[in-house]
C-alpha cells in the first residue's frame, strides 16, 4: 500500500467518504468540491492514484485532460458561467493540500471577486533570458 491510498481522495473513490459525483468513467471520477470558489467548482481525479501532476503516468494524464475538457464544457454551460479557470496545485508551497492528483474546474463570472495572482516584471532582457536557460536546459 502507498501514502496516496489513504487521501482523502482515496477514501472518496472507494465510497467511504460521500461525495457529490458529477462525471465517473474507467480511469476518471469528478465531484464538487466541498468548498467551492464558486457553485459548480469541480474536482476531476484520476482513479490511478499520483501525488500530483509531475509522477503522474503519460497515459493517465492523457485520459485526465480529455476528460477535463468534457467535464470544463458541461460546467461552463450548467453553471451558465462567463469564463472557467483550470488549476492544479502542486506541492504544498503551491497550496496542495490532497496528494492525490486533481485539476479544479472552477466556473468563473463577471466581478465574482476572485483575484488572480499578482504578477511581478523581469529587471532585464537578460534576467529573462537567463531564466529562460534554466528551464530550458532541465528539459529531457
Ligand atoms: P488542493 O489545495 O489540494 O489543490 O485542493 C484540495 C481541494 O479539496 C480543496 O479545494 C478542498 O475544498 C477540497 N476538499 C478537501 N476535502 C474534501 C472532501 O472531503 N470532499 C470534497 N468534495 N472536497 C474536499
């Protein structure tokens, strides 16, 4: 057994914690989160357990997205809302509080008062470029 059995999430998919379903198929199941930003606000999860976004399998994520996409078109017109925000929170410094893998849809609406974040200005073509060098040559 690994740690991610015992997420909440975990415990959510084997039905011993109710959940509001919206979606389930083989490989994905999606339920409202009991806290939403606003009404409709989903979470879409793997049944394959991940910690997150980053060990997740290729072909787990392949059969996440596409579901994402169907599931992110029934809540934009369900919830009649104006636009959507997909995220994913990975790691606790990103605010990961559930280590199984899951993307928030949450429907989004003129002035609803959810702010974005803040973004901040590179000091230089050079800071930016030099950054842009230290993602790049970690890609394999
Ligand atoms: P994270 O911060 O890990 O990206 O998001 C975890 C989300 O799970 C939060 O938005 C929180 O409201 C939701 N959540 C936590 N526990 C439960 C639960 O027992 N049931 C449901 N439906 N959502 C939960």
């Amino acid at each position: 057994m690994n740690d991610q059995t015992e997420t909440i999430f975990a415990k959510i998919l084997r039905k011993e914690i109710p959940s509001v379903a919206v979606y389930e198929d083989d490989d994905v199941y999606a339920f409202l989160d009991a806290h939403p930003v606003n009404p409709g606000h989903t979470l879409v999860i793997p049944k394959k357990p991940s910690k997150g976004f980053l060990d997740a399998e290729p072909e787990v994520l392949e059969k996440l997205i596409v579901a994402v996409q169907k599931i992110t078109q029934a809540v934009k017109i369900g919830m009649k809302a104006d636009g959507i925000n997909l995220h994913q929170n990975e790691g606790a410094a990103a605010g990961q509080e559930v280590f199984h893998l899951h993307i928030h849809i949450i429907p989004r609406f003129e002035n609803d008062g959810y702010e974005h974040w803040h973004g901040k200005s590179y000091t230089s073509e050079e800071e930016a470029e030099k950054t842009a060098n230290e993602i790049r040559k970690n890609l394999v």
